[in-house]
C-alpha cells in the first residue's frame, strides 16, 4: 500500500477549505482517509496553513510521497 499527502476539500461552494490528509494512492479527492494532519484556508487573507509537524514527518518517514500541491504548499 503506497500512501500520498493529499489535500482534501471540505467546505461550501465558492468557500474551499482543505484538510491535508494520509490516503492510499488510489483513493480518490474526497474519499476515505487514513489519517488527517493539517488543514489550508486559501479563503481569507493572508492564507491560514495548519500543519502537525510532528505527524508530518512521521509519515514522510513511513514512505508517504506528498502530491505536487502539497508539496508546494510545505515548501518540500
């Protein structure tokens, strides 16, 4: 099982927010999660980022491979 860091949006229309989540390669955007370790608000000014570094860094030990806009956003 190959893990990704993903964004996962939550929210209403027009107003997006993200969690950054652990999920199985496979899974799609807003499917089933493993495990939830920040979130992003690009809604309000400047954008709020969230992030558990700690849990974070667990899991690019374990292997998880962060997506390109997660990457960006983490300055990876």
């Amino acid at each position: 099982m190959s893990t990704k860091i993903k964004l996962k949006r939550i929210g209403r229309k027009r107003l997006g927010i993200y969690r950054i989540v652990i999920a199985d390669e496979s899974t799609k955007r807003d499917g089933k999660v493993i495990s939830a370790i920040g979130t992003y608000n690009p809604t309000i000014k400047p954008p709020e980022l969230n992030v558990d570094k700690e849990n974070l860094k667990i899991w690019l030990d374990r292997g998880a491979k962060p997506t390109q806009p997660v990457r960006k956003l983490l300055k990876l």
